[in-house]
C-alpha cells in the first residue's frame, strides 16, 4: 500500500534544498493544503507569550508564520531563499535567554539527536517563553495510515528517542513527539525540568490525507474544506483514537540549572 501513497518521481533528492522550494510551491498551489498549514501557523502563533523578542521558526518551509509574528525569524538547516538563517536546531548561533519562542511544524520527528534540541532550546528561549510544535501524533488510526501509506519512517515502539541522522528529511521517526509527549513523557519531565509541558492537543485525522499533502494531488476540492473541519471538530471527544497531528506547548520555567 506504500507504493500508492509514495511520493513521486522526482529529479532531486529529499534531502535536496530544492525538495524544500518543491514544497514551498507545492503549498501555495493546492488551496486545500494551503489553508492546513494557514490554519496550522495561526494556531502556533497564538500559542506564544507576548514579548518584544523574537520568535525562531526551525524548518521554515513555506515561510507563512510572517503573516502571523512579527519579527520571525525564518530559518532551516540549508539555505534556501526567503531564510533569515541557516541553522542546526541543536547548534543555535544566538544569545542566551534571546526568544520568546520556538516554532516548528514537522520539525521534531526529523531531528535525530532530540536531546540536544531540548537543551540547546531551554539555552535560546527565556524564563515564560515557549516552544510550540504541530508534529505527527500516534493513534489507532495514525498508527495505520503512517504504518501502510506514508513514505517517512515511523517506528512507535522503538526505545530510543535518537535515530540514524542520514539526511535532514529522510532521516525521521514521525512517532518521536508521540514517545516523548505521551509515552515517555515522565522520563521528559524528569530529565528536562526547564520544560514545563504546558499542553498537548492531539486533532486532524482526516484534512490532511483528502488534500493529499506534499505527494500527491487533493483528493477533494477546497471548497469542502470547511465540511471536513466540522466534521472533525464534531469528533473532538475521539482524537485519542483519531488525531493524525499534535499541537505540543512546552513552557520556559525557572530552574536551578
């Protein structure tokens, strides 16, 4: 069943920077797609404290977060135009205690050391400053459709949070956000006490796969969109068994470092 879902043929590697322009392209031509991540991006910036500082976007991909934060910082960890940086997420060149927050939307599940990431992000972001995340979430029925149809590697039951780093986006464990945030997230808290797990939405099982995301052509038109929203938000009380995706908030707080 793979092979129906696999992304098509293509003259670049995923791990290219043209895979990311691909992407970028590929969202503002499908009107669908596009309201997803419009939707996505609105929602994590409304999950930020207020500051004046700046706000980091790891994997920026199609840049949208600017329409909704001022003084973003768009950034990925190979230069494609539009970034303001070119960065490792577990190597950041900024001041401590210099955001107000991180944003990444299908970031987590590709950073094969998540360890450093955690740490290197409690160094950048200030005391009441958050890291807000929309990443892959496991259930019943994600558990089949990233296990039968998706391209990317997702392994729930592997004991590790680490993986093999052999390409920035080939290189993944979608289940990742779900092992640390719901599986092993008392083991989370106890080694990462600057992080206070502020909240954990599990939502969308089903929007994403009709607008046939970044492989494939929408399975329905966008003018259903709005259908598909109700739909799931008539579902809420079922998105333990259902949710494909999570919104994750991880809070700044004060702690004897």
């Amino acid at each position: 069943m793979k092979q129906w879902f696999a992304r098509p043929a293509t003259t670049v590697g995923l791990d290219s920077p043209e895979t990311t322009l691909n992407h970028r392209r590929t969202i503002n031509a499908k009107p669908f797609l596009r309201r997803i991540y419009e939707e996505w991006n609105a929602s994590a910036a409304a999950a930020l404290p207020d500051g004046e500082e700046a706000v980091l976007e790891l994997g920026s991909g199609a840049g949208l977060l600017s329409a909704h934060v001022p003084r973003v910082i768009l950034s990925d960890i190979v230069a494609v135009p539009g970034l303001h940086l070119v960065a490792d997420a577990t190597d950041l060149p900024l001041r401590d205690a210099s955001l107000r927050g991180i944003v990444m939307v299908n970031v987590l599940h590709h950073i094969a050391q998540p360890r450093r990431f955690f740490a290197e992000a409690a160094r950048v972001v200030r005391v009441g400053g958050a890291v807000v995340m929309i990443e892959p979430w496991i259930s019943s029925w994600s558990r089949f459709v990233y296990g039968s149809f998706h391209h990317e590697p997702c392994d729930p039951e592997a004991v590790n949070w680490e993986f093999a780093s052999e390409g920035r986006l080939s290189s993944a464990n979608g289940a990742l956000p779900w092992m640390v945030f719901a599986r092993d997230r008392a083991l989370f808290e106890r080694e990462f006490p600057q992080w206070k797990v502020d909240r954990v939405e599990p939502f969308m099982p089903f929007r994403y796969v009709v607008s046939g995301g970044l492989s494939h052509h929408s399975l329905m038109p966008a003018a259903t969109f709005g259908a598909w929203r109700a739909c799931e938000r008539a579902l809420s009380p079922w998105m333990d068994a259902l949710a494909m995706f999570a919104l994750v908030r991880l809070e700044r707080s004060v702690v004897n470092d």
